[in-house]
C-alpha cells in the first residue's frame, strides 16, 4: 500500500493563496483539484493520501473535509484551526461532526511564517495543540530550523498529542547545511509522540539543478533518527511542480534509502501514515 501522506488542492478562484505571490511561485498559481490529484494518483500506484491545509481559514478545512467524503483516494485531511482560541476544543468537534468530518485526522499552523520562533511557547497555542490531541488528531509540524528549540519544548510538554514533523523541518539543502538542522532533528526524534514526512526536499534545494545525492543525506539522518516506523513518504503535491513532478516525487523515498528491507519499505510507503493518522488499514 503506498499513501501520500502530504499533499493539497486549491481552487485560485474561490480562495487566493497569498504565499504565492512570492518571487518564483507564480507555477502554482492555478486550479488543482482532487480531480487531478486523483489522476496522478492512479498513475503513481497512490492508494491513498492526506490532503493538507494551505490556508489559515476554517472554511478551507470544511471544504477539503466535503472534498475528501467524495473522494476514493483521500483518506485523510489536516486542516487548520485558530489554536489560540478559547472555543478551540468546541470548533474542532464542529468540524468533525459536519460534512466528512470524519477525515479530519489532524491539524496543522504555519509555524514557519511566524516572525516569533516561540510562538509554539504560547500558553494560549499549547492549549490549543492540547486540545488537539485530546480529540485524538495529530499536530503536523511546519517549520525551519529556528523554529526548532520550540518545537522540541512543546512536543515534550505535551506527552500525549501525537506531532508530526512535515518536510523534515526544511533543511537548508540548497546552501549545503546540514548543521543545526541535524543535531535538532535528532533532538526532536528522542522523543517517541514525533514521527515525520519525508516530503518537501525538492523545494528546499535548487528547483532546477538539485539530484538525488543532494537530498539523500538528509533523508538518511531522519531515518537514522525516527526510524522506518515513524517515517512517512509525502509527495507535497503541487507545491513539488516547482522542482519536479508528482510521480517523482512520491517515488523518491525509494531513490533516497534504497537500502530499506521489505518491513521497512512497507513502514514508509504506507504502514506509518496508517498508524499515525488512523487511516483506513485497506486500500479503497
């Protein structure tokens, strides 16, 4: 069973994605719905995926909710909400109790475009993250390097929500920098609530000169760390356009750690998105 544990749709028309106006995004600044999505799917032997937020907008997280109870391939949705609301806890069982609430299995925050890199020291964001996990959901974590030091804090606050690492942090892959990311990453792995997605890399390096040996470093440190039981393959479909195209992407974790055994394989093409999200253990 392979699942694409991370990837998402937008529709330009009915919601602006404001990270797009910056220099070089302009690719993506188009429709990409689920019935695209689900062409490449197929093509790539997807059994299964997690669509992901792009939007700090409840109303983007109904709609991808209604999207996935009418979609065979999405099995999952992480979606946004306001953590630092009081009504936090009340708007997460609305959303699960509406229209493919169902698929609700986590939420997420731009992290990465908070100025402050303790925003995850928050009271008022630690609650919010509580009552996450007192639903049961996942919190995916997007972030870069400095975002770190928080992150690590937070996780080990809060010993019963489940975080999921997205994009293996974002490291620094096309200036070569290995360091902080590494030492941090292992940090973050110690402990064992934290899982993450080997997603995301192309986009971090050169968009149009990276290779396969650039990335593999990085994914061999989150394996090291996190181990196959706690590594999830994502594609970040659209977003990887900008490098590369949804069948490659997917597929890199196979480049990137070929020396996976067969449970292994199994673990990051599909067994861990399973275990962590809660998704449906058969393929639709």
């Amino acid at each position: 069973m392979l699942v694409d544990a991370h990837h998402h749709l937008w529709d330009i028309e009915a919601r602006p994605q404001p990270w797009m106006r910056a220099p070089g995004y302009e690719p993506l600044a188009r429709t990409h719905d689920a019935a695209e999505h689900a062409r490449l799917a197929q093509a790539a032997g997807v059994d299964a995926s997690v669509v992901v937020q792009c939007v700090a907008d409840v109303a983007e997280t109904r709609e991808l909710l209604e999207i996935a109870a009418a979609d065979p391939v999405i099995t999952g949705v992480v979606g946004w909400v306001d953590l630092t609301a009081p009504d936090v806890a009340d708007v997460i069982a609305e959303l699960r109790d509406g229209p493919g609430g169902s698929h609700l299995r986590g939420i997420r925050h731009q992290v990465h475009d908070e100025a402050d890199v303790d925003w995850l020291r928050r009271a008022d964001v630690r609650r919010g993250i509580a009552a996450v996990g007192a639903a049961g959901l996942a919190y995916d974590l997007l972030l870069r390097p400095a975002h770190f030091p928080a992150a690590i804090d937070t996780a080990r606050s809060l010993p019963d929500v489940r975080f999921v690492l997205d994009h293996l942090g974002k490291p620094e892959i096309e200036q070569g920098r290995i360091e902080p990311w590494s030492v941090l990453l292992r940090e973050l792995a110690a402990l064992r609530t934290t899982t993450c997605k080997l997603s995301g890399l192309v986009t971090e390096a050169s968009w149009t000169a990276w290779t396969p040996d650039q990335l593999r470093p990085y994914a061999e440190v989150a394996l090291d760390a996190f181990g196959a039981d706690r590594t999830m393959v994502g594609s970040d479909w659209p977003v990887c356009t900008l490098a590369t195209d949804h069948a490659t992407s997917i597929g890199l974790a196979d480049v990137l750690l070929p020396g996976l055994s067969d449970a292994e394989r199994r673990a990051v093409r599909g067994a861990t998105a399973v275990s962590v999200y809660g998704l449906p253990a058969a393929a639709p």
